[in-house]
C-alpha cells in the first residue's frame, strides 16, 4: 500500500490512518497502556487492523441493521447510535466492543466507541485519528 488515498466502501480512509497503517504504528495501537484510559473500558483482547482486514469487516459492516448494534441517538451520550453505510469499523478492544470512524458529520471522521451501554452503545472519543494518536500518546 503506498497511495494516499484509499476507499472502503465509498468511504476515504483519512491520511493519518493511511500513514500509521504503511508503516506499522496503527496495528501496535493495540498494546498501547492508555487503552482503557482514553476509550474508559477495559480492553480484552484489542486489534488495531491491517488493511486487509478493515476491508473484510467492512464488508459485512455495510449492510449491518441490527438496532443492537446501531444504537439509538442519544443527546446525553453523543452520538449513541451509529450509521453502518456511513461508517468504518477500523479496530476492537474485545467482543462487542468496536473502534468507527463515523462519516455522517464531516470528511475527516470522528472516532466512536462501542460501550456496554445498551440503549447508546456508539460514544465519541476523538474528532479524529490524528487526536486519537495524540490521545494514546499523551497517556502513555
């Protein structure tokens, strides 16, 4: 992978996910310390994906409409749903608990997290990748 621009499902990966995928930082995500810290749940057994595997999630992801897995707006708990055609799964902390990035306000998405709340399970954790990076970091 050595291009700036890729798309999965219609959706451009941003450039700061491109550049941590080509060069390894984006899979080592996954034992960073600050995990629990920055998306406030214990991981299990967190992934950060390759390439290959954000496309293969994604492929089922699309047609997601299971209202368990999409959640409900939710003003106390921005945004507490999820849309699956404007949104990428691109890493998990463990079962059920799933790392976005959400499309549906901008094209530099915004970061969500998949909590065990059941009503709203999607909540923000970043405005973007590039905060996420500094986020992991500044806890470390």
């Amino acid at each position: 992978m050595h291009q700036d621009e890729v798309e999965v499902n219609g959706l451009r990966l941003p450039l700061g996910l491109i550049r941590a995928l080509q060069d390894g930082r984006w899979p080592r995500l996954g034992s960073s310390d600050s995990l629990a810290a920055v998306f406030g749940s214990e991981p299990v057994r967190p992934r950060f994906f390759s390439l290959e595997e954000i496309v293969a999630v994604n492929g089922y992801w699309k047609d997601e409409a299971d209202p368990l897995y999409l959640g409900q707006a939710d003003s106390s708990r921005y945004p507490g749903d999820i849309d699956s055609k404007r949104s990428l799964i691109v890493a998990e902390l463990g079962p059920d608990q799933l790392i976005a990035l959400d499309y549906r306000r901008s094209a530099v998405p915004e970061v969500l997290f998949a909590s065990d709340d059941a009503r709203s399970p999607w909540r923000l954790v970043s405005g973007s990748v590039e905060e996420l990076f500094s986020e992991l970091a500044a806890s470390d």
